[in-house]
C-alpha cells in the first residue's frame, strides 16, 4: 500500500472537515446548494485518493457520500453518520507523522521522457510525481484544462495522464481527450479516474485512449501502466556493431551515427565477434575487410551461414576497392560497402537507406498487403504475448473471429476486384473504430481475428457490437461505383474462461462464430451461446414491453445484434397474461417496461408484477416518459429505470449492467 505524505495526509483530512461542516449546515437546517455541490466534488476525490492509497473501505464510504450529496433533501443524520466512519478508518490507515521526507522535483537533472498528470486532486497528483520520480520520469501536474493546455505548450509531454471529471463542471475530461485526439494523435494518453460506467470506457476507446485505470490503482501500477505504454510508443534507436582493429575508426563511426540517434557498439578484437553478436543483436553489422587473426570477409561468411542472422544487413568499410575484394565481399553475403577514409554524409546515407530498407522488408513479411493489418504469422507472436500476461493475474484477454457477411455472393455479383476493394477498405476500418492497443489481423479470406486487452468476452461483445452498427452507417462502392453495404460476424471467447491456448480460443470463437452466421449473420455471439430451450419454460433474456414499434424495432435489432434472446409485447395486459399469469408463456431476465402502454400502464404492470414476485427472479427497468412515475420506480420492485426519450446505445448498458449485476 502506498504511503501518505504529509501533503496527502493534510489534503484529505481537509476535505473531511469541509464534509463535518456540511454535516453541521444540515443541523442548522441550512445548506447552501454551492456548498452542497463543492462537498460533493470533494468526496468525489477522495473516493479515487483513498482507493490510490489502498483504503478501500474509506474510498466505498466515500461514494456513499458522494450519492447522499446529489439530493437537496440530504438526511442529516446519515451523511453525519458515514462521514464519522470514514474519518476512523482514514485516521487509522495514516500515520501520525510522514513516514518520509516530500520528494521535491529537481527539474535541471530531472531525467525524460515526461509525463503530465491532469488532476485537480492535488494530493493524489503529487503521489504520482513522486511514484514517477522514483522510475526515472520527469512529471508535472496541471489541475485544469486551460493550466493542462499551457503545460503542453511549455514542455511537451510525452504521455497524459488524464482524469475525466474535475470540480469545475465546465472542464470535461472526454471533451479534452477529443481535442488531444485531434490535435495530437500520437501522444499516448492513459485516463485515471474513479468512473467505472462502461460507457465511458467505450468513449475512451473510441478518442485512442491509451488505457483505463481506476483510481483503486496503486500510484506503482499506475506508474507500471505509464512505463509499458511509454515503451510501446518509442521508437526503437537503431542498433549498430561496428568491427575493425583501427580504434581510430570505430571512435569515429561511433561519434558520426550517435550523432544521428543510432546506438553503436564498437570492437576491435575480431575474435569476440560472436560473443557480441549474441549480446547486442544488431540492426546492422559493419566489417573491415582485413583485420588481424580473422578477416571480415570470413567474418561475413560465418553469419551467413547461420540461419539466425540470414537476414542482417552487412555493410563493409575498407580501404581496398579492386574489383576482386569487391566481388569477394558480395560473395560473402554483403549488403553494401562503402571506402575509407570515411565520407560522413555518404556513409550516413547509405546506412540509413540499409535500414529503412530492411524494415521495409521485415513489414512486408508481417503485413497483410490487402488489407495493411497484421497478418497471422506476426498477429499469432502478438496475441500469444497477451495471453502469458493474461495468464499472470493481469487485465483480462478476449479473442474474436470476424468474418464479413456474403462476402463470396458480392465476388460472384460483382467480381473479385470488388471484393478485394471491401476487404481493403474493411481493414481501414477497423484500424479506424479499434483501439491502437487491439490487435487487428487477417488471418486470410474474409476472415480476421482481433485481440482485445483489458476486456471481458461481455465487454468485447458490446465492443463489437457498437462497432457492426458504425458499419451499418457505412457505405461503400463496387468496381463500377454503385453503393453497397456490408456487415460482419463475429465469435468472441475470453482467455482463461474459453481456453489457456491461442488455437483453442480461436476454435472456440470461431464455433460462437458459427452459430451467429447460422441465423443469417450480422450479429455478435459469446463463447457459450445456446438456441432458446422451449421447455419447460422458455427463459428469455430480454422481454420489450413497448407500445411504439419504431422504438422497438430500434431495441430489439440492437438486442439481437449482440445475441440475447427477445420477446416483445405492446400491450400492459397482454404483458401481464404472458409474465404473471396463471400460466406464464415464459420467463424473463430482464424486462424492459414502458409507462404508456394501453390496456395497462407501465406503473400498474409493475404492480402486477410485483404483486405476483416476478419483480423477484426478473428485474424490470422502467422507460417513463415522466419524472414522477421514476422516482416511485424502485419502491415499486422495479431494478432501476431510463427516463425516455432515450438513445438505444444508452439503454443497451444500463440492460448490461442489470444483466451482470
């Protein structure tokens, strides 16, 4: 568990007595609304504080204060009652004095790369300067947007830590990461933040976020985050091993390509070649061609001749330029050569040509050349380091096989030309929607494979799902111009739960896969999907109560997209008949319940229904069009409701959360 410091300790006991002072308002039967408002931004922090600082207990009583606050009608005797619990678990989790001086940041020996924390939560910000210190970052901490805006301009950062929600209800964490994603596409930005609605980690994923830490992250698996991410990101220096018995001439290659951010090892004992080889695992080799006890042309030959370094450029630096040594050192297996005494820019030139040559190659090798993702080969060694780490206690792995629908009827209708322009112009997509971190593939035909990290099969399910409804938006051409839309399938299994082993878990996606294309495709099926049983009692996931049909047909196109199992009723009675009755047609899971149905009522179906403890075994959200009738939703059996008008992606989380919970 991480430490206070006493700038931490100060700064939470602070916000506790601004909450024992609301608390003493309420006394007086007096509570300014803007006091109300702040002490409801402070407990806001301090859930994320204390959970950073492994206070678990504290950071849950917090969020209870925090939901107490967001009425008018605030119960004295309750918000006094849990902040006085949580002010004893805070004084008994912090010591009495700082169990170590405050680090202080020395900017002029401050090493890179640097990070800025976006945070009005100052106490937690300086824990993780000093957690970032201590990995060898520099940090900085902006409180607010327009302090964040000014920093980036100051020293730009290389990596963002962002928190989403801040006290001023103008600064919006979302808003900003849109602006970054626009303006800076390439700076990696991690959001920390003590939200955990899975629609804001689905907006994150859509902005590029990098990540989505919790704030019951330790301040050290924060900093692990930011040091992983921060390793992806950077270039790769260019490795050079130089041989050649003149010290004179490897000082000199060494400060010329330094100089140009390569990394260069020299050596001039041609007899511990190997041993350096092994070590330093070039990017490109340069040889002299004489040098005592063994020459680089034997040198060259020897690697050649290994099938590990088959590949690795080798560039000769002599002085002997006849046409025999020349035709000697491309029969060895050179790449180039180029004479003594050196000429920088040309040398520069050359080597650089080599390189970027060489990586050229090596992404040809891994790339899909139709669709520019990865392909299976380089996808496989990239999913199956994932899985180690999922299988080490890490974030959680999901795999889905994507196959685009009808894909052979458009090659017959419109010709293979066509075809290949939508498996082109599908990768772009995806590329697009998916997250820089998800592994995108083609694995060949018209299926691909994706591997999300940090996601659950449900998670990737409606990950996809909102996905396959972006690209119903989508239209394309055929060869000759005419429009044409395009939806997939997809199977998706969760590491560990579905199988420890990359083919096991593809073969288990690719069953579900099977399945969703079995019912006419177009939808999203988890690992362990059945048909619906009819007997006994058929169990539906999701019964729609709902009078207005374009509504309806809007949720349950949206329902079966991610697999669930529907029945929809329009009228209150009938529903009532069909869930309650004296023989009930079926058993739901969920029901979603309008206010205004004839027949019956929302409200008084779900009298019924709890009359008769359905409201037990099925929990009902309700979809009023008032105010009023929401607030008596929950004394009334229901689970939670959705004020409507409403948008289908904002009722399809709330369902999930009702499903999961």
């Amino acid at each position: 568990m991480p430490k206070f410091g006493e700038p931490g300790k100060s700064n939470i006991l602070a916000k506790l007595d601004l909450l024992e002072q609301v608390a003493d308002s309420l006394t007086q039967n007096f509570l300014d609304p803007n006091t109300r408002l702040t002490a409801q931004q402070e407990a806001h922090k301090l859930i994320g504080s204390l959970g950073t600082f492994g206070i678990k207990q504290g950071s849950d009583l917090a969020r209870q204060i925090e939901a107490q606050l967001e009425f008018d009608d605030v119960s004295e005797s309750q918000l006094r009652q849990v902040i006085t619990a949580l002010r004893q678990v805070v004084e008994n989790a912090i010591p009495k004095t700082p169990d170590h001086p405050t680090l202080k940041i020395n900017p002029t020996h401050a090493p890179s790369p640097h990070l800025l924390i976006v945070d009005d939560d100052q106490s937690l910000g300086e824990l993780l300067v000093a957690e970032a210190i201590s990995v060898g970052l520099r940090a900085a901490i902006a409180d607010n947007l327009d302090a964040a805006r000014a920093a980036m301009q100051d020293i730009p950062p290389d990596l963002v830590l962002l928190d989403l929600s801040f006290a001023d209800p103008q600064q919006n964490g979302l808003n900003f990461l849109a602006e970054l994603s626009q303006q800076a596409p390439n700076l990696p930005v991690l959001v920390f933040t003590s939200s955990n609605e899975f629609t804001d980690r689905v907006a994150v994923a859509r902005l590029k976020g990098r990540g989505f830490l919790q704030k019951t992250t330790t301040p050290a698996q924060v900093l692990e985050a930011v040091v992983k991410t921060l390793q992806q990101t950077q270039k790769h220096a260019a490795r050079i091993l130089a041989i050649d018995d003149d010290t004179f001439i490897l000082k000199a290659l060494s400060t010329l390509l330094e100089h140009w951010g390569m990394q260069v090892t020299t050596l001039n004992d041609p007899l511990r070649f190997w041993e350096h080889l092994e070590a330093v695992r070039p990017d490109l080799l340069i040889l002299d061609v004489q040098m005592p006890e063994i020459n680089g042309i034997e040198l060259c030959q020897t690697l050649r001749n290994d099938p590990r370094w088959h590949g690795l450029p080798v560039m000769f630096l002599t002085s002997r330029n006849d046409a025999d040594t020349i035709h000697q050192i491309f029969a060895a297996g050179a790449d180039d050569y180029a004479s003594k005494p050196i000429v920088p820019p040309e040398l520069v030139t050359r080597i650089l040509n080599r390189l970027e040559r060489t990586r050229l190659l090596q992404s040809q090798a891994e790339i899909d050349s139709l669709t520019g993702l990865t392909n299976r080969q380089r996808s496989t060694q990239d999913l199956e380091k994932l899985l180690q780490l999922s299988k080490q206690a890490q974030p959680p792995l999901c795999l889905a096989v994507l196959e685009l629908d009808h894909l052979k009827s458009v090659n017959q209708q419109h010709g293979y030309g066509t075809g290949d322009k939508i498996l082109r112009q599908f990768g772009q997509f995806l590329r697009q929607e998916l997250r820089p971190e998800d592994i995108m593939s083609r694995w060949g035909g018209a299926e691909f494979v994706v591997g999300m990290y940090g996601m659950t099969r449900s998670d990737g399910v409606e990950w996809l799902a909102q996905i396959l409804e972006a690209l119903r938006q989508t239209s394309w051409t055929t060869a000759e111009g005419s429009p044409i839309q395009m939806t997939f399938s997809a199977g998706v299994a969760q590491a560990l739960e579905d199988g420890t082993e990359l083919l096991v878990l593809r073969e288990s996606a690719i069953a579900a896969l099977a399945q969703a294309r079995e019912l006419g495709g177009d939808r999203i099926f988890p690992v362990g999907w059945k048909p619906l049983q009819p007997q006994p009692l058929p169990i539906v996931d999701v019964v729609l109560v709902h009078s207005d049909q374009a509504f309806a047909k809007g949720v349950l196109k949206a329902l079966q997209t991610r697999g669930y199992h529907t029945h929809w009723l329009q009228d209150g009675q009938e529903a009532v008949r069909t869930i309650a009755g004296s023989a009930p047609l079926l058993r739901p899971k969920v029901i979603l319940l309008g206010g205004e149905l004839p027949g019956l009522s929302g409200i008084e179906v779900l009298q019924q229904l709890k009359r008769q403890k359905i409201t037990r075994s099925a929990r009902v959200i309700l979809l009023p069009t008032q105010f009023s009738e929401a607030e008596s939703a929950t004394e009334m059996g229901a689970f939670d409701y959705v004020l409507m008008p409403c948008s289908v992606a904002g009722l399809m989380q709330q369902l999930r959360r009702s499903l999961e919970t």
